[in-house]
C-alpha cells in the first residue's frame, strides 16, 4: 500500500476510535496530532503526516489502557 493512503486509512480510524474514549487532557493531545497530520497531508508530506497519526493513535490506545480497554490490534 503506497504512503499516501496508508496514512488516509489510519486518519480515518483515529477518527473512529477517537469518538470511542472520553474526553481529557490526553485526549485534547491527541486531537492536536491529527490535525498535524491533515496538515501535513495538505503538504504531500506523507512521512510526517504518518508519524503525527501514529502518535495520536497511541495517545488514543493510553487512554483506552488507563481505563482497563482492550486496545485495538
């Protein structure tokens, strides 16, 4: 899969596992880096846009660990 839209699928599951935890501090956080990823995304800069979104879905999967979830594989 190329670059491109490996980084659109995992923007589109933040999105979904993002509604699926309460709203906090780290939450808020994690938000912030997805929309660094858009950003970068807007800019063709796949490689950044790829590690903004996978540090905003291991702030989503802290959350989920905090509180006793299973996180997602």
């Amino acid at each position: 899969m190329e670059l491109e839209k490996r980084v659109q699928k995992d923007i589109e599951l933040f999105t979904k596992n993002c509604g699926e935890v309460e709203e906090g501090i780290v939450k808020s956080m994690a938000r912030k880096y997805y929309e660094d990823a858009l950003y970068y995304m807007e800019k063709k800069d796949y490689v950044t846009a790829f590690g903004c979104i996978a540090y905003a879905h291991g702030l989503i999967d802290a959350i989920r660990l905090q509180s006793g979830e299973k996180v997602a594989d």
